[in-house]
C-alpha cells in the first residue's frame, strides 16, 4: 500500500505565456500557444491537486516574463529555507527576486540569494537522503555547493549530457521521498552519472526514450498518486505495478516551452 503525503506547492498561472524567445530545444517561437488552452491545463492541474487534498500557493505572473508559469525554477525550499535562483539565461533573470519578494512577504526567515548559477527545483530534486543537483546546462556545480552548505544536506552532482533534457527534473522524478525511489531515463546522463544513479537506486524504475521526451519524467508523487503526463503512456502499467496511482494530465501546451506538471510546480518544504 501506497500512502499519500500531504503537499503545499507554489504554482503561477500562465498569464503572459508565450514563445518569445528560444534557450532550450522545445521552443519554437514561430510555432504559437495557445493562451486559453495553456490556461485551461494549468488550472486542471491545480485543481488535480486541490482534489487529493494537498495547497496550492499562487505567485501573480508577470508581465514579459513568459516562462514564470514554470515556478518550480525560481526557487528551492527544504526544512523552511530558501535558496533563491539564479538563471543562466537573461531572458528569465527578473523571475528570481520576483520569487524571493514573495517568500519575504510570507515570512520566510531564511532566505539565501545565490552568489552562483541554480535554476530551482528545474536542477534540485530532493529526496529523503540527498539533494540530487543537475549540471551540464544550466546549474552550475558551484551552485551544488552552495546548495549542500546552506541546506546542510548531502548533494550528489549528476551531469546531463542531452539538451532535450537541459534540466534534471526533465530525466528524473522522486515517486517515493521517504524511501528514495525514483524514476529516470538513463540515456539523458554521462556514463558516470548513470553508474552513480545505478548505485544509489537500485530498483529505480527506468523510463524509455519515448516516455521521457513526452515529459514523463517531469512529473510530482506525492508518495501515492503520480502526475504526469497523459503521453507518457509507457509509464502508466509499471507505476501500477508498484503500487501507484498515475494520474495522466494533459498538458501539452505548456510542453511548447520545454516544461510539464514538475516545471509548473515548486514544493514548499516549509
């Protein structure tokens, strides 16, 4: 039997969403989205949420900064901490202290603004041992460090070697953060980062190529129900097996962009 945890997420609607612009290899700025559409399955997964009981936090979008909608970057919280982010790309640098004013306003007492290149949840997945950094794109391995120092936490640097999967929660997925189960593509990192993976997880389960550019892997367990993608169709039997339940979404405009249901969602860890 699988037991759901209770989550709280910060999520931001897609307001201004649009492909203005390209820095990684979904976006396509002459192929349009669809603002209603992107909307709609944005609010379906906030609602999906709401329904098996966890909270939903919203951050105000704004105006030309299209990517906010992807909250998980602009940030990461473990224990109550904050480390803010610090984009690589100028087109998405104003998201940081949009992020930091809003956890200042709640609160947060400890709030860190980087000094080095991290992209949030994007390249920070937390499991119930270690802090899983993802490098090779975006995040910086200086980044890494400063992470493990201010959260005190193991962290294990994983280098990304294929820029369909320019961020770690792209190619890995916690289903299980109190037993460090997870799933992942190991095509999407260096020979020793899949021999680290190996070591760690064992009995991960392993995605194929086909799942993991449906955005699979970008996907949020609460310990008992996994969202995910509804394209990711591969996934749905062997989840099951393991005890959970998928719960399939569609979120295809919000792939235009590079992200899915973990890019819309950053886990408040308070």
């Amino acid at each position: 039997m699988r037991t759901a945890r209770t989550r709280r997420f910060l999520m931001c609607p897609p307001a201004h969403y649009r492909i203005t612009y390209s820095i990684n290899p979904w976006m396509d700025p002459s192929k349009p989205v669809d603002p209603a559409l992107a909307l709609f399955q944005w609010e379906d997964l906030r609602e999906r949420y709401r329904g098996l009981g966890h909270t939903v936090e919203v951050l105000d979008a704004l105006p030309g900064l299209p990517d906010m909608v992807f909250a998980a970057n602009g940030a990461t919280v473990i224990d109550g901490r904050v480390l803010g982010a610090r984009f690589a790309n100028p087109e998405r640098a104003a998201e940081a202290p949009a992020h930091l004013a809003w956890f200042r306003a709640r609160g947060y007492a400890e709030i860190r603004e980087p000094e080095h290149v991290n992209e949030g949840e994007g390249d920070f997945v937390v499991t119930s041992s270690w802090i899983l950094a993802g490098q090779g794109f975006r995040s910086s391995p200086l980044g890494h460090d400063e992470a493990q120092e201010f959260f005190r936490r193991p962290v294990i640097s994983l280098e990304l070697t294929d820029p369909r999967f320019y961020h770690l929660d792209t190619a890995l997925a916690v289903l299980d953060d109190t037993a460090d189960e997870v799933m992942y593509y190991p095509g999407a990192f260096s020979p020793g980062s899949r021999a680290v993976l190996e070591r760690l997880f064992p009995q991960a389960l392993l995605a194929t190529e086909e799942d993991a550019v449906a955005f699979g892997l970008n996907a949020v367990s609460d310990g008992a129900n996994v969202l995910l993608p509804r394209a990711a169709t591969g996934l749905l039997a062997p989840l099951r097996a393991r005890g959970f339940t998928p719960v399939p979404l569609d979120m295809s405009e919000l792939h235009k962009a590079g992200g899915s249901v973990k890019c819309c969602s950053l886990e408040l860890r308070d």
